[in-house]
C-alpha cells in the first residue's frame, strides 16, 4: 500500500471497511500531481492554511472513496477543483454563520462588541469583505472567481468547469460584475474596488 493511501487511510480508518477502487500507483500520481494546487485554491479562498490542507485532505478522500474511478476518469482534474471550490464555499458560509451567532452573543454578554486593533487593519478588513461577498454570491460564479484569481488560465478553467473556453471570457465578466454590485451593497460607498 502506497504512503497516500497509508496516510488517508490513518485519517480515517473505515477505509478499511471498505476497498479501496483506485489503484494506489495512480492515486497516489494524481495525488502528487494535484494537491498543492488544491491547497492553493483552498488558501485563496478560506485565508487560512490549516484549514485550506484539511479541506484538500477531504477532497482526495472522497476521490478515493468515489465508487467508480470511471466517474472522473478522464477528467480528475476538474472533479477535484470543482469539489475543492465547493467545499471551500461551504467552509466560508459555515464560518460566516458561525461568526453572526458568536457576534451576537458576544454583544448579548458584553454589551458591545470590543473591535480589536488586528480588525483595523486594512488589509484584513479587504480580505473579509471579499470573503463575505463570495460566500454570498452563486456558487459557480465564486467558483470561477477563485480559480482566475489562482492563476488558472481561460483554458484550465474550461477544462475544470466544462465549458468551451470561448465562453470562459463571458462568464468571467458576469461573474465580476456580481461580484462587484453585491460588494458595493454590502459596503456601499465604503470603498471603491
């Protein structure tokens, strides 16, 4: 048994319950080839290293337990960034909950809400605005913006979205453009993009 499989399988370990479907040398190939990437996209996204490794980690275990290797063969690599985005999406919502119900109980038990001088930091604030933009906006067009933004170019994003590059160009623009009307009603007039 490969080093990957070993490692997932100490992740988790009702991996034994159940065969594996991939063979370990290719697993472990499209493991090495992809999984830096993931995390990238993943730390683009969330901010945050730990969590963007632990949600990679997630992406290549429900690779491996896919039941059939052909239900991505051929295209593994758009299964895995389309799931990674996917998972990253959800992370951000479940933190954007989880942050509303902690605020408003902190300023049920203190009154007001103590701002600490890490939140005036400009460079935070941006990204937390972007954050809570991409978690509200449709999931595809988040999707897209997160993998343009992690260097893939008008083909790759094609390739991961299952599109015709021709209209990657469209799709990028409207997806921007949303991106851009719900950042200034979040933010109004706060500040220019």
């Amino acid at each position: 048994m490969s080093h990957t499989a070993q490692a997932l399988k100490a992740v988790n370990p009702v991996a034994e319950a159940r065969p594996m479907q991939w063979p370990d040398a290719e697993f472990e190939a499209v493991f090495l080839e992809h999984y830096s990437r993931i995390v990238g996209v993943l730390l683009r996204l969330l901010g945050e290293r730990t969590r963007a490794e632990e949600l990679a980690n997630d992406v290549f275990w429900k690779l491996y337990r896919t039941p059939s290797v052909g239900e991505v063969d051929g295209r593994v690599g758009g299964w895995l960034y389309r799931t990674a985005t996917n998972l990253g999406i959800d992370a951000l919502r479940a933190r954007a909950r989880r942050r509303k119900y902690e605020d408003a109980a902190a300023r049920t038990q203190e009154g007001t809400a103590a701002a600490s001088p890490l939140d005036d930091m400009v460079r935070a604030e941006q990204r937390r605005r972007v954050r809570e933009v991409l978690a509200v906006i449709r999931p595809g067009q988040a999707q897209v913006l997160i993998l343009r933004a992690s260097g893939f170019s008008y083909k790759q994003l094609a390739d991961v979205l299952e599109l015709k590059p021709g209209g990657i160009g469209t799709l990028l623009s409207r997806a921007q453009a949303e991106f851009r009307k719900i950042y200034m009603e979040l933010h109004g007039k706060e500040e220019e993009l």
